[in-house]
C-alpha cells in the first residue's frame, strides 16, 4: 500500500483496522468467556453483584443459613420453589460443577462443595472465578460465559466502558438470561434492571440520583 485516500481524493494519514477474531477459548465445549484478573473488574460490578446476589459474602463460610431459611419460608408458602438462598459461591458450585436440578441431594452437594470452596480460596478468587464464569446469554451453539463476553455480546462494548444501567442490566440477567433478555423481553429486562439499580441504592453501593438517571436510561 503506497497511499491511503478519503472517497473524495484527500489524504487519509491514519486508518484503524479492527483484528479480526479467529479463534476461541473453549469452543469444544460450546462455551466461551473472555477471562479477567482480579484487578480488571469493575468495582461497581463487584459491588453490585454483592448487594443484589449476595450481600454477607465477605462474612459467610460458603452458604448462609439466614438466607436458606428465609427462602424456605418463601418457599414453604408458596408452596413452589421461588427463591433459592444461594450464595455467590453455591452459584459458581452449580455453574462449574453441578447441574441446575432443583433436588435436595443436588442442594446439599451444592451447599457442602461451597463450603469447602470458600475453605481453599480467598473471597477474590472466588469472586473473580464467578464473574467469569456465570452463564448470561445463548449465542446460537456458543454459551456466553462472564461478564466481560456478555458486556462485547449485547452492548459490543469492554465492560470497564458500560454505564452503570447496562451493568445492572447484566447484573440482573444472572437470575434467568433467557427470561430477562433485554432483546426478546425488554419489558420485563428493563423492570429487573430498575429492581438492581433500586437494591444497589438501598444498600448504599449508588445514591438516590444515580439510580433515578440509570433508571431512566434505555437498554441500550
């Protein structure tokens, strides 16, 4: 190439052409992710995943006995399984390890794997092997894997770049990705992504305006 050109003749000293992507991480698995160190993630997505999914990570020993018998009171009068109590390392146990059944021998495995994980690993490790992990979106054949995929698979965006309504939003999607997809279901995204941001406020992580501007912001 001896010269590069604008459509109308003049000079163009600089022009950026984007690699293109020619490979995967795990693609015999049918999954993908994008990996981040402890350091490469967000603050405010580490605390928010806190607030909304698990609010005494720092202080429990894997699993919290508060929240499992307040589910099972929900669940109890209910009368259906609606809350699970889990904690952010029982959801990294399902996810990696187990299946999603609903059964109690599952749930002990889950509560039992969880506390022997959070034995072996710092709070960071385990917090970073879970933002990396956490299934969040379907992409024909290829599962979405972690944050920093899901953030490039809806917003084409790095997720240190999203404004605080797009992380909750992704934050949100944790409990169903297929049933809160912001491009099928936006109706029903937007109210679980306005239920984030109204936690997030409640637990202090944002304040009251903050979370009326996210609130008001489209899905992008």
């Amino acid at each position: 190439i001896r010269r590069l050109r604008t459509a109308d003749g003049a000079e163009l000293p600089v022009l950026r052409l984007d690699p293109l992507e020619i490979g995967s991480i795990f693609p015999s698995h049918g999954e993908d992710r994008l990996t981040l160190g402890p350091d490469e993630i967000p603050e405010g997505l580490r605390q928010a995943l806190v607030a909304v999914e698990d609010r005494t990570f720092y202080s429990h020993h894997g699993i919290d006995l508060s929240a499992i018998a307040r589910a099972a009171w929900v669940n109890l009068r209910a009368g259906e399984i609606r809350q699970g109590g889990s904690t952010l390392t029982q959801q990294l146990v399902k996810n990696y390890f187990l299946d999603s059944r609903r059964t109690l021998g599952r749930k002990l495995r889950e509560a039992v794997m969880a506390i022997w994980l959070d034995a072996l690993y710092e709070k960071e490790e385990i917090l970073t092997a879970y933002v990396n992990e956490i299934y969040l979106a379907q992409d024909g054949p290829r599962a979405i894997h972690g944050f920093a995929l899901a953030a490039r698979h809806y917003f084409d965006t790095p997720l240190e770049d999203l404004g605080l309504h797009q992380q909750a939003l992704l934050v949100g999607m944790i409990r169903g990705p297929s049933l809160y997809n912001p491009r099928r279901n936006p109706e029903r995204a937007t109210e679980r992504r306005n239920l984030v941001l109204s936690v997030m406020a409640e637990e202090g992580v944002i304040n009251g305006e903050q979370a009326a501007v996210a609130r008001a912001m489209p899905l992008d």
